[in-house]
C-alpha cells in the first residue's frame, strides 16, 4: 500500500498553518522538519509531537482547549467588525479545522474567563443544562446593595423582563455594599447584569473570575493557556 502523502500535508493545514498548496510549498522549502532538524518529506510517518515547523513545535491536534483571560473591550463573535477574542490568539488558530470555538460568550463590556475549544463534544458538555457547571462573577455596582438580594437570586422564582420561565437558584455573596460575587448555573442573555436591573440596581463592571473549579490563576488580561486533562476534571469538579 502507498503511503498517504496528503497526511502531513492535511494535518498542518488544518491546523491554520496555511492551504494544503501553501503547507505543500513548506515541505519543498525545507520548513518541516523533525525535533532533530531533520528535513520531513510529506510522505513521511512522523508523531505529531516530532514535527517541528520553522523549528517550532506543532500546534496541538484537535482536542485544544483554552483558557483565556478576556479583557474589556473584546468580544466573542467572529463576525464583529471590532476587536474579537481570538485576536488575541497565534493568528492560525483562527483557521483550524475544525473551529476553534468560544464556549458561550462573554459580552463585550465584561472581562474574564473564557474557554475556546475545537471539540465540539466537550463544547457541548460544557454548556449543557445538565451540567450545571457554576459560573463566578465579581459585580460592581451602582448602587449599595439593599440586602435582600441574596434571597431573591436563592428563591429560583426570579422572573428577568420579557421571560415567563423563572430563573435557577443563584448564590449572592456581599463583598462589600456595592461589589458582589454571583455564582449561577445557568447563561441567559445578559443574565447577571438583568438580575441586578430586576432588583433595581446596574452592574457598572463585570469579570468572571471562575468557570466550575478552573479559575484564572495568574493569567493576566489578553493572556491564555492550554488545558490539560487534569485541567479539564478540574472544570467539572466545579458542577453541582
């Protein structure tokens, strides 16, 4: 049987690298090679952690996950004229195929974390209702909190303007009269903002500072990291 030329060749461009034409050209020009510096031929049988390209590591295979620290100002939708999350990626990332995804949004006014992946089946784990992985996010306020706030988000009657199906119990910390952190399970429209607007206050800033048990750690804003498994276990530690 002969080998299969187009594996390579296939391989590094879906992972963004460049067309299959373009990924073709490197192989004649000598820019793929093995860890040792070996010139690689596209025929060649090579382990994925071997290939080396202008003498750099190749990207992840499919399966990536990210952890990204959003800044203010970002937002998640490809289609955005403005500045989007993925900016802030190797720009090849955004030509990986398959996608790499945001798993849910954040919008462009609030910060924090935010996973990409390329596994559509995590993707849908992660968000499924079933789930039920908690969302942390630090709220500062307009207004001094009144103080029944925390019952309100608890009592899982909470109806947000133009819903008729009442929201999931969420748990309201006081930080201090006018910052909270809010802990849901769920990832409506604008959710954490309109449960604040349904209690007569306004988010005037918004971070997301933890997804199940994975938090930022020391990942300052714009910076991001691959998961690893322990990582990912890590995420749903965090579901209820």
């Amino acid at each position: 049987m002969k080998p299969d030329t187009t594996k390579l060749v296939k391989l590094i461009a879906n992972l963004g690298y460049g067309s299959r034409r373009e990924v073709a050209r490197m192989f004649r020009e000598g820019r793929i090679t093995d860890a040792a510096g070996e010139v690689l031929y596209a025929d060649d049988r090579v382990a994925h952690a071997e290939v080396r390209v202008d003498g750099e590591p190749l990207d992840p295979p499919q399966g990536l996950v990210l952890l990204l620290h959003k800044p203010v100002g970002y937002t998640c939708s490809t289609r955005d004229p403005g500045r989007i999350a993925h900016d802030l990626l190797p720009p090849r990332f955004r030509l990986r195929a398959p996608l790499l995804s945001t798993v849910g949004r954040l919008d462009r006014d609030t910060s924090g974390a935010l996973l990409l992946t390329d596994d559509g089946a995590l993707l849908h784990r992660i968000v499924s209702p079933k789930a039920k992985l908690s969302k942390v996010y630090e709220a500062t306020l307009a207004q001094d909190l009144r103080g029944d706030e925390a019952a309100i988000f608890a009592s899982g009657t909470l109806l947000l303007e133009s819903e008729d199906t009442p929201l999931a119990p969420a748990i309201l910390e006081v930080v201090d009269p006018r910052h909270a952190r809010l802990a849901l399970t769920e990832g409506r429209y604008h959710q954490v903002r309109r449960m604040f607007a349904a209690v007569g206050n306004h988010v005037q800033a918004l971070h997301r500072s933890r997804i199940g048990g994975l938090g930022l750690g020391e990942l300052a804003p714009g910076a991001w990291r691959e998961l690893d498994a322990a990582d990912i276990e890590a995420l749903f530690a965090g579901s209820s």
